[in-house]
C-alpha cells in the first residue's frame, strides 16, 4: 500500500519555514524512494575576511615554507591553522 504525501504548506518567510521543517517529518511529505542525489558545483565554503597582526619574522618563514612547496603564503597559513584548531579540537 502506497502512503499518501501530505502537500508542503506555503510560508510567509524563511523564519516560518524553518520553523516548520524543525518540527515536521519529512517522510510525510516526500517520497525518499525517489530521491535522487543532489549535486552543487557552484558551492564554495563561506570564507571570513580577518585582520591578523603577526610578527615579521613569522611572516617571512610562512613565505620560505610557501615559496619551498611552491603555494602561496596565504594558503599554507590557512593550512597549518586548520590542521592545528582539528588537532586541538581531538584532544
């Protein structure tokens, strides 16, 4: 026997919406046996511009070690930022 979909009710606002997609089961009102896999190329992880004061010779060593695996400074800075705040979050 086949379940009968309820119709998704329209919202005011995104407020509402959310509200009612907290409390609701999906199940009831979509049929999962026919979902197909979503795919977002355009996504990109949102990004915060910061200012970050640092001292000359620490900037200039991120260069060195940039410049040896031929990435920009910026880049190996975010990279050595993550794999510290992962390894302290483990611990």
């Amino acid at each position: 026997m086949k379940k009968r979909l309820k119709p998704i009710p329209k919202f005011k606002n995104e407020d509402q919406e959310r509200a009612f997609w907290a409390a609701a089961d999906a199940s009831n009102y979509f049929d999962f046996a026919k979902a197909e896999p979503a795919i977002f190329p355009n996504l990109k992880p949102a990004k915060q511009r910061i200012s970050l004061r640092m001292p000359a010779w620490l900037i200039d060593g991120l260069k060195s070690l940039a410049n040896q695996r031929d990435i920009p400074y910026q880049s190996l800075t975010k990279m050595f930022l993550a794999e510290r705040v992962k390894e302290e979050l483990a611990a």
